[in-house]
C-alpha cells in the first residue's frame, strides 16, 4: 500500500522500514539536478568572491539542498543569500522547483 506516494521497499523482511520513492519523482528530482548544477556553478565565484563558497547536496521532492560553506557558513547574511539570491535564481530558471534550504 503506497502512503503519500511512496511504498515500502523490500528490506522490511529484514526488519528495517525504509521507503522508495516512486520513479517518476526520482526521474524528476534527477532531472532538476541536472539542471541545478549549472546554475550553482555560475553563482559560486560570486560567493567564493567574499570567501564563501555553495555545495549542491541534492534534491527530494523538488526542493534543492544546498550547503554554504567557508565565510557564508554562520553568517547573518546567508539566509538572505540563500533566499533572495541563490533560491530566486534557481527558481527562475528551473520553476519546477519549490524551495531551495539548507542541508
């Protein structure tokens, strides 16, 4: 029985509950990754430009994973970078996605 559209893989026989996403969500997430990562890759020097740096982690259920690193890391600013810049772009180019947060 799938529950919110994802089932119960086969490794409940050896006593773990885990659950797979269907393989349209998994094809779909693959396919904004792909094209996430350009994108990422043109925001970074921006970042790297004030000692910061971004690390695409992943994508599940069309929300991108993003990790800030080096002087973005604690700073006061990163949710605004994150939010008004990074998320913004993304958004714009890929309007599948629904959100972009920090992993």
């Amino acid at each position: 029985m799938a529950i919110f559209g994802k089932k119960p893989s086969d490794k409940k026989a050896q006593g773990e509950t885990s659950f797979e996403e269907p393989k349209e969500a998994k094809a779909a997430d693959e396919n904004i990754r792909a094209r996430v990562e350009p994108i990422i890759a043109q925001l970074r020097p921006y970042l790297q430009a004030d000692g910061g740096d971004i690390e695409l982690v992943g994508v599940e259920d069309a929300v991108v994973y993003v990790r800030l690193q080096g002087a973005c890391c604690g700073c006061p600013s990163s949710i605004y970078t994150l939010k008004m810049g990074v998320e913004a772009r993304i958004i714009e180019e890929v309007p599948e996605v629904k959100s972009v947060e920090m992993a």
